[in-house]
C-alpha cells in the first residue's frame, strides 16, 4: 500500500510561506483563502505540541491545518484507518508540523500524539488533529491538558468570503478606533444569498440553489451516517432539527422543543431524549449554544440562563425550513432570525481572535424585565461590549433603546467588575453609513463592512 502512511521523517519543514506575518507549510492548498483563526493556529504550533482543530464536516478545518503541515495522514480513507487502529503510532509518521485529518475515527491516536509530544520533550507544533466530532469520553485516557490546545472552527464570515468590506474592525471598536463610511451594498437581497449560500468554503461564488443542494448533502450525511454513529435514530434527529430550525436564535425549552419535534403531545420526545440529541448535535459541530451573560462575573444568572442555540452555518436552518432567497425576502421575521443566525457566526469568528479573549467570548443577555441583547462580548481583562442585530434601519432606534437600557442597568449594579463597555453598537443589514451616533453613544454597523 505505498504512500498511505508517510515516511518517517524530518523535523524542519520542506518549504515555509509568509503571509500577513503568519508561516505557512509546503501542504497549503493551492488557492487557500486565509482564516481569521489562521493566527490564533500559528500562535499555538508555537506554544503546545500540538494543537486540534475542531469544527464541523465542510468548515475548512483540513485545509486551514494543511496550510501549515508537512506531511498528512487521513484516518478517514478505510484502508489507513485498519492500520492506525491496530498501530495508532503511525498515525504521526511524516514531516513536522504533520497534519492527522479526523483522528476522532480511531481515538487512541489521542494518547499515542500525548506519548510522542512527552517522548520528544515537548517539542512545540509537532502535529496538528483535525476533527468533526467529538470521541467517546471513555476512549480517551487523557485530557491532553499542556499538550494539545484545542481551536473550534467555524464556516467562513462574510469577511472571510469576499462579502464585507472589513472597514470597521472589531478590535478597532475596542481600542476606541472608528471612522465612518458609505456603505456600497446591495441591499437585503445580498445578505438573504449569503444566508442561503452559507460560509462553507468550497461554495465561495456558488449559486444560492446550487449551494442548497449541496447543504442538502450535509444533511444526509448527519442524520444518516453521523447521528447512527452516536447512537442516534436519523428520523428523530430530522424531526428535532426541524424542531430547531423553527426556534432558532431562540432559547426554547427542553420541553417546547420536545412537543414541537413530534407534534403530538401523546408521543412528544421526553426531556431526556430531546437533551441527548442535543448533546449529539454539539458532539458532532452541528448545533452550538450561546450562554447568558450579566457584568458581575460571579453572577448566578451566567448559569442559570437558558442558552440559545443556533446552527454551524445559518444557510442550514434555511434549508430544514424550505426557504430560498426569494421567500426570505418575504418573510420578514424569519429573515430577520436566520439574519441573527449569520451574525452570531461572524461575530464568533471575529471575537475569538480578540486580544484578551477566552475560549467563549461570546455571550447574549436577558433578564427578568424583559430586556434582552442579542450578543455580549467580554474579554478576560473585565473589557465588555453590548451588540444588537436588527434587520432594517427602521429598527435601529429600538436596538438603541435597549443598548442604552443595558447601559443603565449595568452602570447601577454595585458588584459590576465592570461599570462601562468599551462600546455598544447595532449591527444591520442595510443601513447606507457605518456611523457613530454621538447622542446615544452606539455605533451603527452594517455586517458587509464588519470584521475581526
């Protein structure tokens, strides 16, 4: 079987390529597009042993580890995947960094990268693991801790695409650095394209209906392959996905979604099989949860807060719900949901690479007055930022009341680590200017000019 395993090999890579600072490896695809994740990748191949890569199926976790490999091994080619499982050490064998695509097929390559990285004396960007879902528990003996940092991908942000002009910076909205611009966009059309195109990487330029198709696939392969591998019956997944779909941006309750997935409240799915297909979904990248937020950091309300759910890629609750562009642009509030569906997932992308930033920067707000913020950012220096995604700019005022409202609470609670955000602001779709509105002290920003 020649060149299924790499030949042993050496530790200074063939070939190194710069690129906005970053150093790429000899195994970069040909017309690699650059991750906003690329430099937080780069940063730990220079820290840990090794660093996984995790994400859902088509989110271009394999290609963005190739751009910095030496040398790969596939686990998921059947043929490799009998000789690693008998010998999880030749998984490793190749050029430094070496990619390991979807190790999770055969787990005990998990231990086997943690004994080579110890063996080696902890030698920095030994190996990089991709993978689409998360191993049983029990199949891996150790955590990795010290060893193996982990980063979660996500499909790409308009940014990443092509689709935002990238005049206003995330980073730069912390820093206190803004200027206002004319946005050149093309109107609600554009955005409700890119909802249906969604961020997967091997469809930048398709077609809405082509990308549908293939988004169709996807789904196939989850609830008739992946979600069988989890234990998981493939009518129900559809059903609760459904389920999902409809209640999307939403924190819905076990027992709503449980109702609705079956429709029939003699049958409904219990709570305690509506919480393991959750856990599935999460296990497999498909579904990802935003957590409650309130300023003082030991707040019980942080836990206790229902978390909303939304999908790996808003062009996936498009397709369960039979929507194309044309019915978006006719329903308004199911545009105005899957719209909030595309920004929490650019504003995930963007805010995981903030300076200061942990694992989960990503937050939204609610409380018992009935006050709610569509997202939160809060950094690990205390730093915060309060964000509102509203369709049209006829709702910009009402984002902007409840921004000021946040404000006000946060400004009156005594046990706040932090009194005032670095900067509260509305995210749109279609408004004509990224402006500052100086009397209000919010920022006005459509997401086609938006980036990290």
């Amino acid at each position: 079987m020649p060149n299924i395993i790499p030949r042993k090999c050496r530790l200074t890579p063939r070939t190194v390529e710069m690129r906005d600072g970053l150093r790429y490896g000899s195994e970069k695809p040909v017309g690699y597009l650059p991750r906003v994740v690329d430099a937080r990748i780069r940063s730990l191949l220079d820290l840990f042993g090794a660093v996984e890569v995790a994400g859902t199926k088509w989110c271009g976790k394999t290609w963005s580890a190739l751009a910095f490999g030496e040398s790969v091994v596939r686990i998921d080619d059947e043929r490799v995947k009998n000789l690693v499982a008998a010998d999880p050490a030749l998984a490793l064998e190749g050029a430094q960094p070496h990619v390991v695509d979807e190790w999770q097929e055969v787990p005990s390559i998990w231990d086997a990268a943690r004994r080579a990285i110890d063996a080696s004396g902890s030698r920095k960007g030994s190996y990089l693991l991709t993978g689409s879902s998360t191993p049983e528990k029990d199949k891996v003996t150790h955590s990795g801790a010290g060893r193996i940092a982990r980063v979660c991908m996500h499909t790409m942000s308009l940014w990443e695409e092509g689709a935002s002009t990238g005049t206003v910076s995330l980073k730069g909205l912390f820093e206190g650095s803004f200027k206002p611009d004319l946005v050149d966009g093309s109107g609600l059309r554009s955005i409700a394209e890119s909802i249906c195109r969604g961020g997967w990487p091997a469809l930048v330029g398709a077609s809405p209906d082509a990308a549908a198709a293939t988004v169709e696939q996807y789904l196939d392969a989850l609830f008739e392959v992946s979600v069988p591998r989890k234990g998981g019956v493939s009518h129900t997944a559809r059903k609760l996905a459904a389920s999902l779909a409809r209640n999307v941006a939403t924190s819905a309750t076990l027992e709503t979604l449980a109702a609705d997935a079956l429709g029939d409240g003699r049958s409904a799915l219990s709570r305690e099989t509506v919480s393991l297909y959750l856990n599935v979904f999460k296990d497999l990248y498909f579904v990802e949860e935003l957590f409650g937020w309130d300023a003082p950091v030991r707040s019980k309300s942080r836990v206790r807060s229902k978390p909303k759910r939304y999908f790996a890629d808003p062009s996936i609750p498009a397709v369960l719900l039979g929507m194309n562009v044309d019915r978006l642009l006719a329903d308004a509030q199911t545009f105005g949901l899957l719209f909030e569906s595309l920004c929490i997932r650019d504003l995930r992308v963007y805010a995981s690479v903030l300076p200061e930033a942990p694992a989960d920067p990503l937050r939204y707000y609610q409380d018992a007055d009935g006050l709610e913020v569509d997202a939160i950012i809060e950094l690990r220096d205390g730093r915060w930022a309060g964000i509102e995604v509203k369709l049209g700019e006829n709702k910009v005022p009402d984002a902007i009341a409840n921004l000021n409202r946040l404000r006000s609470k946060v400004r009156s609670n005594p046990a706040a680590r932090n009194n005032e955000p670095s900067f509260m602001a509305v995210v749109t779709a279609n408004s004509p200017f990224a402006r500052y509105d100086h009397e209000n002290d919010v920022y006005v920003v459509p997401i086609t000019c938006l980036r990290s």
